[in-house]
C-alpha cells in the first residue's frame, strides 16, 4: 500500500471565503513568474502550518513552481521538515518503483528537492490487487491525515483536472478512470514515444474530493490551455469541463501566463482586481 502516513493534526477546517471572490484568476507574465507566485503561497502556508499537507500533480505545468520552492529551501527561506505531500493520481499497473509511476515521478521532482523523506508521503496504490478498495482506502486516507491544505492542479486542454476527463462527476470521489486514448498519445513521451508502453487506467482523485482541499490553485501555461482556462472560470459549471467545479470553491486560484489567459473575455478586470488586493491577503 502507498497510503500510509501519520494521521497529523485530524484538522479539518471549512474554507473560508475571507472576502475572496469564489475563483480569482491571476494572470502573470510566464511561467517562471506563476511558479514563484505559487512557491511563495506555499512557502506562506508552511509558515503558517509547518505539517501543512501539499497536494501535487505531475507534469511539465508544475515544475517552475516546484523548482522554485527548492530554491526557497536552499536558501534557508522556507522549512519543509514537517510537511507532508500527497499524490493526486497513479497509474494502474506500474509497479511502484517503475521510474514513469507518478510516486517515482514525485520522489524525483518534489520530495528529493524539498529534502521531504517518503515517510511524508501518500498516495493510492495503483498496483493493489483490489484497485476499488485501494482508492476507497486513499480516499479515506486524505480525510484521516486532515485533508489537503493547498492542491496544486494542472488542466488538460480539453479542461480535465487529476484525471477526471469531460463527463465526470463533479461530486466524484476517488476512483478508478479509463485513460482517453488522446490522453494516451500525450503521455507517451514519458514512455519513450512508444503509446503501447501507456497504462489504460489511473487512479485519480476525484473531483468531489478534490473540492475538498481547503485552498486550490490551478496553474495553466500556454496559448493550448487558454479555451480551457476561459471554460474554467467564465463558462457554466458543466462536467464537460471538469475544472469549472473551481467556481463551487470557497477559495480557489488559477494563474494563468499571457497565453493562457489569451481568450478569457474579463482578462482586464482580472488584471485591476489582483493589482488592488492588499498585499497581506496573498492568493
């Protein structure tokens, strides 16, 4: 099992909305700039609740946020020695030590650079023989340990956040998904070109209970992601676009580089409202 952890403080504060608009949209000028925004919430947050539990996500998106979190470590600005991270989703059928399971993706990309030990860490286990109890499990895990302090999300460009593909249910809890064959081909560069190598399945939290985390940020890089940006935060809730369950959140934040932010028909107003935010609120 991967799930294991300390069950922490049994915290589990109700977000609050704290004058917030229910998405705020953050539009920086690239992807360096929206991974140091969002080092720098984290880095606020474990200031604030050094156990704090991160929630992160794989992918190319997330890693100027990650590397910038590093850098604030090494310099000493930021203690990451009680944090703990849990995994937002996992490959069906790869053993955990598998270089491509997304525990190893992470052990590579965040823990080893944030000087966290695997002792801190939860996930689901993807290669269980009882997938459907291994996510009840996971699910049942996160809830134990507190619930997640601040999800990092990414979002695919047909607006799928975890691996909740269109069509998923917004009150979803973690489950197991099929794996869209578009999905497939995109991941294949992890697995040396060769789609065949892809698993079929994940597991992935849910969009129920990613709604869970007490804060969510959303980051989004590049002019591919800027229809599903604008579905996100200025069309209908719908579970043909997953990510637009964001607007159902106490506190949720999406930042978004010049293209991303590209087709988003109130991109002014989202300009003035972040730049008349006093500085002491954050994101």
């Amino acid at each position: 099992m991967a799930v294991p952890l300390s069950s922490g403080t049994g915290r589990r504060r109700v977000p609050s909305q704290n004058g917030r608009l229910s998405v705020e949209v953050v539009i920086v000028p690239d992807a360096k700039a929206g991974g140091a925004l969002i080092a720098g919430a984290m880095a606020d947050l474990l200031r604030r609740t050094p156990d704090a539990l991160l929630g992160v996500a794989t992918g190319s998106t997330p890693l100027p946020v990650y590397e910038a979190l590093a850098a604030r470590v090494r310099s000493g600005s930021v203690d990451t020695s009680r944090a703990r991270i849990a995994q937002l989703d996992e490959y069906v059928g790869l053993p955990a030590d598998h270089p491509e399971s997304y525990r190893s993706v992470l052990r590579r990309e965040v823990l080893e650079p944030l000087g966290i030990g695997m002792d801190a860490f939860m996930g689901p286990d993807g290669a269980a023989e009882d997938i459907p109890a291994a996510c009840e499990a996971y699910d049942r895990a996160l809830a134990e340990a507190g619930g997640v302090d601040l999800q990092l999300l990414g979002i695919g460009t047909d607006g799928h956040i975890g691996f909740n593909e269109p069509c998923s249910s917004l009150v979803s809890r973690t489950r197991i998904k099929t794996l869209t064959e578009q999905t497939r081909v995109d991941n294949a560069r992890f697995f040396g070109g060769d789609v065949g190598q892809v698993p079929h399945h994940v597991i992935t939290q849910g969009i129920g209970t990613i709604l869970e985390a007490r804060h969510l940020v959303l980051l989004a890089t590049g002019e591919g992601k800027a229809d599903a940006v604008a579905a996100t935060v200025e069309g209908p809730v719908a579970a043909v676009c997953p990510a637009s369950a964001l607007q159902l959140h106490p506190h949720a934040t999406v930042v978004v580089d010049e293209a991303a932010a590209s087709k988003l028909k109130f991109a002014d107003y989202f300009r003035h409202t972040y730049a008349s935010k006093p500085d002491w609120q954050g994101i």
